[in-house]
C-alpha cells in the first residue's frame, strides 16, 4: 500500500475514532429556503446528515418554510447535496465558499505569550483565557476578584471575574455569561473584550464608570470550556458541551436546554445525538450546576443577567420557552428597541429585538428565561454578528466592531434599570 493511501486511512480511522470533523478547503455553506412542506421534510433529512452541520436554525426540527436555512457541507457531500436541491426545485445559494482559510485565519495568531494575551482583534484559545484571567486579577487587585464556582464535564475551572470600582459595598450586582455554545467563538471574545474596556477606562469613560460604581459585575468569559477546547482542537462546529454517556455513542448536552425552565418540552430533543439535546434531567451537567448555584445564592443582589451568543444580530428577552409575555414585558421591549436603534444609530447594524419564542422560535431550557423565573426580572440574550455573511466563522478583524455594538446595548440596557432601580 502507497504510504500516502496509508495515511489517508489513517487519518480516517482516527477521525472516526475521535468522533471529528474534518473540513476541508471545498466544504461550503449554503443558504437554502424551503418553500413546500414537502421542501421543509426533504430540507430536516438532509440536515440530519452526518456531512453537513447546520448553522441556522440550530436543529433541523426548527426548519419552517420561507426561513432561511444555513447550512455547512462537507466537500464529500456537496455533489450529492446540491443535485439533491436541483432536484427539487430549492431556492439556494452559496453563502460561504472559503470555510478553511477563515477557520485557518481565526486560529493562525493563536500563541501563549503573555503579552499578546487579550487583545482584541483575535481570538483566544483556552489556555489563553484562563492566562488572561489570572493575569487581570493580578494586575487589578482592587477591582476585580477571580471566583471559581465550579468545574466542567472534564474538569476544567469555571471562573467568574468580579468587577467593582474603587468603592464601598454596593447591593446590586449584574451577570454576564459567554460561551454557552462552543463554536460562538465571537461570544467569549466578547466577554474578554468587555473586561479590558471596563478596566482601562474606568474613571474615563462615563458609562463604565457609572457601572461599575452602581453595580457589582460579574463575568463567565467561557461557559463551556470542553467544547470550546474541542472547537479548537477537532471540530470547529461543535455546539454542546463533552458530556459523555454510557448507553450512548454521542456526546455532549446542549447546555441551553439543560436550565429547569419547562425543561425539554418542544423545542428541545431528548435525543443525545442531537445538537439541542437536553440531558437526562435538568441541571444535569456541571456546567448549568455551576451557574445555578452561584445565581440562587446571589439571586438577591443580582438586578441584571446577560446571555451572549452568536450569531444572527438579535436582542431577546424572555418568553423562549412560551409564546407567554412575561408581565414587564412591554418594559423589557421598550428597552431592547431603544438597544437596538442606538446600534443602528451609532453603527448603522441592523439587530432584530422582542421574545425569544417570537422572534427565533420556542426554546425551552434556557438561562434567560430560568434567571427570569428565579426572579431577575431583567433578563437577556444577545446574538452578536453577523447575520450570516460569515457565520460563526466570523474573521477576527470584525471583532472590535461586534464588541462595540454589543457594549451599545449592554449599556444602554444597564443605565436605564440603573436609574428605575434607584
Ligand atoms: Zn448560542
């Protein structure tokens, strides 16, 4: 056997064994709107294949007519695909051609050195973000306090960085979590992003000052560490966490169906296999654990919660798991609709805002909506950039201005309850 034939088995072999998902430089994404119900079935069994991830809606179960759907495939299937489409009168395009370069270009600059550790035009793998971490809770001893509140699936830490000013005790705090889905990569640099700004220009810019004088923040740059290690490592499309299980050949719980909010109702599947899988119970992963028992035992001082994943360019609040408004809702929507135009004001971005369930679909199980029924009653999610032009594979140079958007809005939010909460 010719050694390279050799090697390709090989390489086969241990991506069959490691469960792995090898891009190519062909594999494409592609936009495709199902107009039939009978395009709609075609549509979910395609996306139900092994070559091809679905970018948009996040589980074939969510595909409607006339919304469009993003979906990865892998070079090996794309013939086969694309004849499937032809065949059957689909409206599709190419949304993506070069998926290798930029997975290559998001991961190039990667590196230890401490010094390069947090900037902001790149992303950090998670060596990095434990580094950059450890090094801001040195560097800023009277403004921050590094919390460990637990561990993952693989035993990696959970830590939330606690952000004050240089202040007495103050009784209302704020959370912020990233990383919920591994592949969100915009999210965690988004939350990294956040703690540099909040540090450098407290007491110059007024906003964050404001901010951190009011409230206690507390940060969770990655809430799903194995998964995001397993995105930078094997699969760059990975969404859930690692969690493995006996009676199953697949990995890991989707850890926003995994909160005790209507858990696993519609809109979640108790299919290990699938990418909104829920878990055996609620709270089942360490993950979801963690946060829960550091958000109860908080629950008094903490006004506000934020959720930030990506991508589509959304702000939401809670119903996900009902069509059911929630009684402050038209307060909630006032603010995310004052969010949003400050973003299109400032940045000319368009980001759509209302209910989760109204405005994507229904998700049950998700922490918005089980932080609202613990009782912050100002509660979000945020889909930062983009709306589908790069995906999740969104290139580091378009970083700063996601981040700013998303600080818009954070803004925004926070000073207007800061003032009702007054
Ligand atoms: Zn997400």
């Amino acid at each position: 056997m010719r050694p390279l034939v050799l090697l390709t088995i090989l390489i086969a072999f241990h991506c069959v064994l490691r469960n792995c998902f090898c891009t190519s430089e062909q594999d494409k994404v592609l936009s495709i709107t199902a107009v039939t119900q009978e395009q709609v079935n075609l549509l979910q069994n395609i996306s139900s294949h092994n070559e091809t991830v679905l970018w948009q809606p996040a589980s074939p179960s969510h595909i409607t007519a006339n919304t469009p759907v993003h979906l990865y495939v892998q070079s090996s299937s794309l013939a086969r695909v694309t004849e499937q489409l032809q065949t059957h009168g689909f409206l599709f395009r190419v949304l993506l051609e070069n998926t290798q370069r930029l997975i290559q270009e998001q991961t190039r600059n990667d590196t230890t050195d401490p010094k390069s550790s947090g900037t902001n035009e790149r992303y950090h793998s998670l060596e990095d973000i434990y580094h950059f971490l450890n090094k801001t809770s040195e560097d800023y001893p009277d403004m921050t306090k590094l919390i460990l509140i637990g561990s993952s699936f693989e035993k990696n830490p959970l830590f939330v960085l606690k952000l004050s000013g240089r202040r007495g005790p103050v009784d209302k705090a704020m959370w912020m979590d990233c990383g919920i889905h591994a592949r969100e990569w915009i999210s965690p640099a988004f939350c990294l992003w956040f703690i540099k700004f909040a540090l450098t220009f407290y007491k110059e810019n007024p906003d964050i000052t404001t901010m951190l004088d009011k409230l206690d923040i507390y940060i969770l740059p990655i809430m799903n560490p194995d998964g995001y290690k397993y995105t930078w490592t094997t699969n760059r499309m990975w969404r859930k966490n690692r969690a493995s299980r006996d009676d199953s050949l697949c990995v890991g719980v989707d850890l926003n169906r995994n909160f005790d909010a209507n858990w696993c109702t519609k809109g979640a599947s108790s299919n290990p296999c699938s990418d909104i899988y829920c878990g055996q119970y609620p709270e089942s992963e360490p993950e979801v654990q963690a946060v829960t028992k550091f958000l109860r035992s908080h629950k008094d001082v903490v006004k506000l919660y934020f959720s930030i994943h990506s991508y589509s360019q959304m702000l939401l609040f809670p119903y996900s798991y009902t069509h059911e408004q929630i009684p402050n809702h038209n307060e909630l929507y006032d603010l995310v609709q004052e969010a949003s135009s400050k973003i299109r004001r400032h940045y000319r971005n368009q980001y759509r805002f209302g209910s989760g369930a109204k405005t994507i679909y229904i998700a049950p199980g998700g922490s918005d909506d089980w932080a609202y029924d613990q009782g912050i009653k100002y509660s979000f999610t945020f889909e930062l950039q983009d709306r589908g032009q790069y995906g999740f594979l969104l290139p580091p140079n378009l970083i700063t201005s996601a981040c700013n958007e998303a600080f818009a809005a954070v803004k925004t939010i926070v000073l207007r309850v800061l003032v009702k909460l007054q």
